[in-house]
C-alpha cells in the first residue's frame, strides 16, 4: 500500500469516526457514570497511576436501615415522611429528592417489617417515579410480588432492591437531568435524618453513633458525585449542603486510622476482614450534624 | 481499494467508536448475565458498568460496615479476557487479589473499612489491539 493511499483510507476512517460520534451525542444516551466522574476522583488517583475510569457507590437505602437497625434503632413512624406529603411534590428536583427520601423510607419499614406502612411508601415512590417518566421500576408487578412474599424480608428487600437498581438506571439515561443524584441525595440525608433523630432519643446510643460517624465516606462520594453534576439546575446549593455537613465531619478524627486485615476461619473456611477501625464524633459534631440534617431533610419534604 | 483495505478501515472505524456505541449493550449484559448471580446477596441497587478496552484501570471507592456479609463481583465479557480486582486499603495497599478465586469474592466485614476496589484488564500485548468489552462492578450484601 503506498503512502497517498493509506493517509486516504485513515482519513476516510477519520471522517466516518467524526460522523458517528456526531451522530452519538445529538440522538443517543448519556456516557456511563464512571466517565462523568472521573475528572472530579482524586483521592486514589493521586495515590499512583490514575485509572482510566472511576465509578461511584454509596451503600443503598437498604443497607443503611439494616446497619442502623442492628445498631440499635427502633422504628418510629412520626419520623418517616408522611405519605400525604406525595402529591406536594411538583418540580422534577423536589420529585426526585423526595422519590430518594420515600426509597429510605421504604427500605427502613420493610427492615422493621411494617408490611402495611411499606406498602404505603411503595405507592409513594410509584407516584413520583411516575411523575419523573420512570416506568417498571416500581409497578403493578411489584407490588404483586411484595404481597406474594409479605411473609419474607429477604424477598422483600431483594424485590425492593431490584425496583432501586431499575430506577436508578432509569435516572441515569438522561445525562443532562440532576434526577439520579438528587434522588441518591435524598435517601442518604433521610438515613442520616432517622439515624441522627434516634440517637437523640435513645439512652444507649453509643453504637448509632458509632454509625453515624461511619457515613462519612459515603458523604465524600456524594459530593464527589454532585460536584460532576454542580452546573444543572439547583445542585449548588445541595452540594453547598453536603460540604457544610462534609465541614463537620472533618472537624475531628471521623474516618479513623484504619487497618485492615484479611484472615481465613481454617475450619468453616469463611474469610473475614477485621483489624483496626475507629470511627468517632464528638458531642459537639453530632449536634451540629443532627441539627445540620434536620434542617436539610425538612426542606427537602416541604419543597 | 481492495477488500482487504475496506476491512482494515471498518475494523479501525468500529475500534475507534466502541466505548460510544457499547454503552446499551453494556447494561444489558449485566442485568441478564451478571446481577442474576449476586443471589442471595441483595445488590447494592447501583449498576457500576462501563465498556473498557485492554489494558484499562478502573477504581471503586466504598464503605464496607461491620457486621455485613458482602459479595464483590467484577463481571466481565468473554472479549475483555483475564480481568483482575485487587481489594486496597485507605493506604492503597492491596489486602486482597483474586488471583486463584475467579470473579466473585464473599467475606464477612468485622470492622468497618473504607476500601477500594481496583479492576485491570489486561494489557494489549496480552489480549491483542482489537479486544474490548463491558465491565460491571458489583457488591452485594446480606446480614
């Protein structure tokens, strides 16, 4: 092949290349989570080589309520949203933060077994899931399932996790739409809201505090995932919000010196992960924090 | 130009344009292929899957709580070949490979710990120019 011939066909390839990525961007879906995210991903990165891609989790609704429950969280039904609150929700933002607050509140009374009150709170997140065009996350079907398996919290919390992975799938199709991180916003204050209320209340909080001051990593991500999303519309002043509660966190030793290690039982052959772990607030952090998520949980239920 | 330039230039165009094209295609294969096999673990409801290509490094960052069973899982389609995860401490240190334990790992969490998990592909020279396909990120948990 000589020189004239080949630098035709690379530029032939170059402009069906140009005309495919047009094609791309004007008509198709967004790019994954993890290239959106990547740009704002520094902690690791900085560590060593940085990677070429970089996704984000925070832990569910679901795990959230489990960890709390067996931290000693009793269930109290005044503090989850009112049911009738649903149909206030008018804007996309305040659809989408309040579908994440009724995600955790479904998680928390499926976790304490409250079939009816979960039921209710299903309905909840049907009516703004459908209000934000999210079809089959949260439907018919699976309230027929949830009836089938009302006797089973396993197959309950795996029905309710199944809808949460299609919603936020669905939330995530569109990449110019906030949706998908307010609606994660909106579970994980609600989390922290339930945890931070308890902790008030209860004589033996030791232990949810100990929770509480663990939700620190999993704030950092949500940051790092609002930051890659701080130019749509009305996420500067969340992301202002997380940072001011981000703000109290660093003001002691919540992450802890941790170190890890990995042992193996020889006789059940279960591989555990233990070692050094310690995670604290001081009286002074939690208040601040309580009183900091209070405010934000209210003005997300009443927007 | 001949058939076999025309198949050159298709094979370039269509490398150029796979991490665009793969992303559909991406999160179907994980539904059916991947999430099916996190049972009984409850997945923790958020798909992390991007197409790569041979020797891409990708990263998760997580909280793992004490008193959990987890299941990490890094699924991967046949195209991409050998895909290694590496489970890191907050010092970047690896506590874990799965070198020898396939592409699922379950352990209890005693204490908790902020962890990161790390996927590489491997490299070009291992799997050849063209190679690419969807990775999934996956971990799952049950009391």
């Amino acid at each position: 092949m000589n020189s004239n011939r080949l630098k035709k066909q690379i530029g032939t390839a170059i402009l069906i290349s140009a005309s495919t990525l047009l094609i791309y961007s004007c008509g198709s879906k967004a790019p994954s989570e993890a290239k959106e995210v990547k740009d704002s991903t520094a902690t690791v990165a900085d560590k060593g080589k940085k990677p070429q891609n970089e996704f984000f989790t925070i832990p569910s609704p679901i795990e959230l309520a489990q960890i709390m429950k067996r931290a000693g969280v009793i269930y109290n039904k005044d503090l989850l949203n009112s049911p009738k609150n649903v149909s206030n929700y008018s804007s996309n933002n305040s659809k989408a933060l309040n579908l994440g607050v009724y995600g955790a509140d479904l998680s928390y009374s499926t976790i304490f077994n409250q079939t009816q009150e979960s039921v209710n709170y299903l309905n909840c997140t049907k009516k703004l899931a459908d209000g934000l065009g999210i079809t089959g996350a949260f439907d018919e079907s699976t309230l027929k399932r949830m009836d089938a398996n009302s006797g089973n919290s396993d197959s309950l919390l795996q029905i309710i996790s199944d809808s949460f992975s299609n919603s936020n799938d669905a939330l995530k199709e569109n990449p110019q739409s906030s949706n998908f991180a307010l609606c994660v916003v909106g579970g994980w204050i609600e989390g922290l809201y339930i945890g931070t209320q308890v902790a008030k209340t209860t004589k033996n909080n030791t232990d949810i505090i100990t929770r509480i001051a663990e939700l620190k990593g999993s704030l950092k991500n949500l940051v790092m995932l609002i930051e890659s999303r701080k130019d749509a519309e009305g996420m500067a002043s969340v992301l202002d919000d997380l940072k001011a509660i981000q703000s109290i966190y660093n003001e002691g030793n919540a992450a802890g010196d941790s170190k890890p290690t990995v042992t193996t039982d020889s006789k059940t052959n279960v591989v555990s992960i233990g070692g050094k772990s310690s995670f604290t607030l001081s009286k002074d952090q939690l208040e601040k924090i309580t009183l900091k998520a209070e405010s934000l949980r209210n003005s997300i239920i009443k927007s | 130009m001949n058939l076999k330039n025309i198949s050159k230039l298709v094979i370039l165009v269509l490398a150029s344009n796979l991490p665009l094209i793969g992303s559909a295609q991406c999160n179907s294969f994980v539904k059916s292929k991947c999430i099916p096999n996190m049972k009984p673990y409850i997945n923790s409801g958020q798909t992390n899957a991007s197409t790569l290509i041979a020797g891409d490094h990708t990263e998760i960052s997580r909280t793992f709580y004490s008193g959990q069973n987890y299941r990490i899982m890094v699924c991967s389609q046949a195209s991409l070949g050998d895909v290694k995860f590496n489970l890191k401490d907050a010092g970047n240190n690896i506590i874990f490979s799965n070198k020898g334990y396939g592409n699922l790992w379950d352990f209890k969490c005693e204490t908790t710990q902020e962890l990161t998990i790390e996927v590489i592909t491997a490299s070009s020279s291992d799997a050849g120019l063209d190679k690419s396909g969807c990775v999934s990120i996956l971990i799952g948990f049950k009391q």
